[in-house]
C-alpha cells in the first residue's frame, strides 16, 4: 500500500531521484540523489548526465545524455484509477518508462508525447529517441500503441490514440521498432536493430534489467542498484564498491556511487515448434487452380471459408496462455481481390495481429494490393478457450482462425473483407511470434 499512500497524500510529487552523475537538472537545478520531482518539472541532462527517477508508484523515468523532458502530469488515485493522470514529454534525447502499479492499472489515461508522436502503453517498460522531426521507440516488456499527430491525435491529449493510424508493438521482437516521421502520422515498423534508441544513446551498466532477461547469466560480480519497481529500498546511499572497485565520483561526488561493470545476456535459442496450423485453397480462383494441402486430413480440423480453408492438428499441443498479451510476425499468406475486373491475385504487402490472451480478444490489420489497387483490411474479434479466432459481431472483416504451438507461438487465419468501396479481398495468413 505505500505507492498509494504516496500517490494520494503527495499529490504534487511525481517521484524522487534515485541515481544522478554528469551533468544533469531538475526544475533547473543541480539534479541530486532524493531530491523530489514534482508534476510540471522540466529535466535536462548534458553530454555525460544521467537521472533515474522512481516515481510514486515504484516505477521509474530514465533520462540519458543529451536529453530534454517534462513530467507534465503524475498524479495516481489507487482509490479511484479513472482519475490518475499521467503524462511526459520529451522534447529531444532518449528517455525509457517504466510503468508503475499506478499507471498499469490506469493505461488509459497515460501518454508519452515527443514533439511528433503520442505513446500509450499495455503494461510496459520501452525507450524512446526522439528529434523535432523524428521519433523511434523500442519495447523491452509489454507493449505501446503509437500514432503520430494529425486531426484525429492531438498533443493535447490525456491518452493513447487508437485510431485507424495508431499501430502496435510489443515485446520480445528483437530488432523491431515503430517509427513516426514529422507529417506522417502513421508509424512504420522497422526491423532495424542501428536504428534502436539504444544507439543513440547507450545505457549504462546499471539500468534496470527488463522482465524477458530475468533468466539472463550474469558474468561478473558487480554493485548492481536494486531499481526493481517492486521493492522501495533501492537507494544508493549504500552501494560499496565491489572487488576493489574505485567510486565512481563525478562532480566532487563524496564516492557513494560505482559503476558496475556490464551485464552479459546470454541469449540460447530454443528449436522452433512444429508446424500445427496449415491452409489449402479448395476452390480454384483467379488462375490458381486448387491446392489442398493438409486441409480436410484426418488428423486435422479444418474451417472452410471460400476460396481458402484453414486447418490445425487434432493432436495440437496448444497451452492457451491465460494473460498477457502478444504480437505475431507474418509468416506466408496469399490474397485475391475482386472488383469490377473480377477475381484477381493479390498480395498482402503488411499485416498485424495482436492477442490479448487476458481479454480472450485479438485484433488484426492488412494491407493488400493487387496492381493500382489497394484495400486495408481491419480485424477484431476473440479468442476461444480451445485457441479458435472469431470476428467479432459487427466487424468488417470475417475471420476464422486458430492459435497452436505449445506456447500459443502460432497462428493462422482465413478473411474476406468488403468494406473498401468496389473491392472485395479474400485471402489467408500465417503468423509466428
């Protein structure tokens, strides 16, 4: 009950500094270990400056060198989550968010704004570089839900956008990245690991360590700071220097601060299940004469859904995860458009999914092109507990699908699609996480 109590007695207060070393200010003074920050304090590091703040509710606000931030709002009601508001901006730098209890419980009424883009969150630790005309984030744990600004996403705002040009991300995609320029308001994921936040400004050795490197090997000793969200004891008043280490003293520091050496991930890839879900097109279409693969086996079950059927091991090891939540890569996938050309082959250019295995409810998004011709296919619906995917009544998209893979690591669905005026796409995807 502490980041409560602290959230409702100390209503102005967003956090307190935990670690400070270069050049770095709070309100436009010297940052120094415990001191408060409160809502409407602007943070600045320099060429060697760096803040860690732990908020009120035991998360924390990560400032790098060569960084330009505000708290514009941090005020939590545990009592009453549809009244907490909280809300950053970074003007230019690296800053990385990790979200406390206060917020996770109140993700609607957060953002993260830089000067070309709004950040939600879905329970999350992520960094973000940002420049007047550019913004990059990376997601260490959970996920983001990123828009640019247009008439539709205002930096006025109290939280996400999620609209039609608002795009996902979520953890455990090494490499990816979403991606906003100025007047381009629908972000692009990129799968370019020069491009992550984290080169353009390195962290140091003693940043938190995210939730997917809990199992992570650590190759030497070190004076790793205790900034676990969770627990409140992680001054630095006490760090003693580990192995003879000297204090790292800047600024005539009095030596309570070490810089510990850096934390080796030891990353083992593990075999990649066995293919569970499978798709045949049963009809012939568009020149494509009929190709039915496994679907109709005795082994499987499969789902029909003209031209295309969609099919999953009978035997399927699938372990339906019961929270969290998911984002899925495309794998394979083939299309066909009609129009007032007919039935014509089409590809899908970009897709998403996104499983939200707490909510049981998954949503979906395709581009398919076929010549000149183009359809952006949009999809929500749910998840049954035997891993099957529905659209939901009233979607535009119709959707059946499967989850498999022991860890819900696979899925597969077929659509047709009719709300782009004169076209009607059909098709089927593949996806792995």
């Amino acid at each position: 009950m502490l980041w409560s109590t602290a959230g409702l007695a100390l209503a102005g207060e967003a956090g307190h500094v935990v670690f400070t070393t270069g050049q770095a200010q709070v309100a436009h003074r010297p940052a120094a270990q415990d001191m408060a920050v409160q809502e409407g304090d602007d943070l600045t590091t320099g060429a060697d400056g760096y803040v860690y703040v732990k908020t009120i509710d035991n998360g924390f606000l990560i400032l790098r060198p060569n960084t330009i931030a505000k708290i514009v709002a941090y005020s939590i009601d545990a009592k009453d989550p549809s009244k907490t508001r909280v809300k950053f901006e970074l003007t230019q730098g690296v800053a990385r968010e990790i979200s406390g209890q206060g917020v996770k419980a109140a993700r609607q009424n957060f953002r993260f704004n830089t000067p070309v883009a709004a950040i939600g969150v879905r329970g999350t630790d992520f960094t973000v570089y940002t420049d007047q005309q550019t913004t990059r984030v990376a997601v260490l744990s959970g996920g983001v839900v990123m828009s640019g600004f247009d008439a539709n996403c205002s930096a006025a705002g109290t939280g996400p956008c999620e609209g039609r040009e608002a795009r996902e991300l979520f953890a455990g995609q090494a490499g990816l990245l979403l991606q906003v320029e100025r007047g381009k308001p629908v972000p692009q994921l990129l799968q370019n690991p020069a491009l992550l936040p984290d080169q353009a400004e390195k962290p140091r050795g003693d940043e938190p360590v995210a939730k997917q490197a809990a199992q992570a090997t650590q190759a030497t000793p070190m004076a790793q700071v205790n900034l676990d969200p969770q627990r409140s004891d992680d001054s630095l008043k006490n760090v003693k220097p580990v192995n003879g280490q000297k204090p790292d003293q800047p600024g005539g520091d009095p030596g309570t601060v070490v810089t510990p050496p850096p934390v080796i991930i030891v990353d083992t890839p593990q075999p990649p299940a066995p293919q569970e879900i499978f798709w045949g097109r049963w009809q012939a279409i568009a020149g494509r004469p009929a190709q039915p693969g496994r679907i109709g086996d005795a082994d499987t079950d499969t789902t029909y859904y003209a031209p295309y059927a969609i099919a999953r091991l009978k035997n399927s090891a699938l372990v339906l995860p019961k929270e969290g939540t998911a984002a899925f890569k495309l794998m394979s996938s083939e299309a066909i458009m009609t129009n007032q050309l007919g039935d014509r082959p089409a590809t899908v250019e970009a897709g998403q999914l996104n499983m939200d295995f707490g909510k049981k409810t998954f949503t979906t998004a395709l581009v398919v092109t076929a010549a000149s011709d183009r359809a952006d296919v949009i999809g929500n619906g749910v998840i049954t507990d035997k891993g099957m995917l529905y659209d939901s009544l009233g979607s535009d998209t119709t959707i059946r699908g499967y989850l498999g893979g022991p860890k819900a690591e696979q899925a597969g669905y077929v659509f047709k699609n009719g709300a782009n005026p004169g076209i009607v796409v059909s098709g089927v995807t593949l996806w792995s996480r």
